[in-house]
C-alpha cells in the first residue's frame, strides 16, 4: 500500500476534531508519516516516569505530550481562522495546500 499523503505538517495550528482532547487546539510538534500520528504542542499530556539521567538527575514524573492520529485533526487556515480542509494544487510545478473555504494558499 502507498503511503497516503498527510495534509498536517510540523508547524501547523491544527484543532482535535474527537476523542478525549476534542476542542484543543495547538502547534504541531511533530508528525510520523508511517503512524499517521502528530504530537501537538500541550495536548494530550501523559504522564511518564523517567529514569534518572544525566540531564534530568532526579528522575522522576513528566509530562509529555501523547501522538494523536491525524484523522482527528484538523488544519486551522491562517487566514480564515477556522478549522479546514485542504485541497491540493498544483501551482507553476509545486504542489500546494489550498483552504477549501477561503482558497488561501498554505505554505
Ligand atoms: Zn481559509
């Protein structure tokens, strides 16, 4: 099977659509393309017991923020400022995301 292309990248405001966070919104922190997974910034924290290191001497309890699946997000459009979807265009050879509300161009 090939890889689906995914909409959200690093850097995006997205909102969470459903499950437990539903109604969050945050910066994309990270995504993993195979998981289809993105970690957004201060959503979804789980606590971690971590072992004592040498940068962190005591060990001890973080908080961390938990991959959601990317179907539960949302891309928010810069210019609109509401949760949308994309579409693909393809503009002098490179290929884009446009907001299908506004038709805002996404880097
Ligand atoms: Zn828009």
């Amino acid at each position: 099977m090939a890889l689906q292309r995914l909409y959200i990248r690093k850097g995006d405001r997205v909102a969470v659509l459903s499950g437990n966070e539903r109604g969050a919104v945050g910066k994309v922190l990270s995504v993993d393309r195979n998981k289809y997974r993105a970690v957004v910034e201060g959503v979804a924290l789980r606590k971690k017991h971590v072992r004592r290191t040498q940068q962190n001497p005591k060990g001890g309890v973080i908080e961390k923020e938990a991959a959601l699946h990317v179907s539960n997000l949302m891309v928010i459009c810069p210019k609109c400022n509401k949760p949308s979807r994309l579409a693909r265009r393809v503009v002098d050879g490179r290929s884009l995301r446009v907001c299908k509300k506004c038709d805002e161009t996404l880097a």
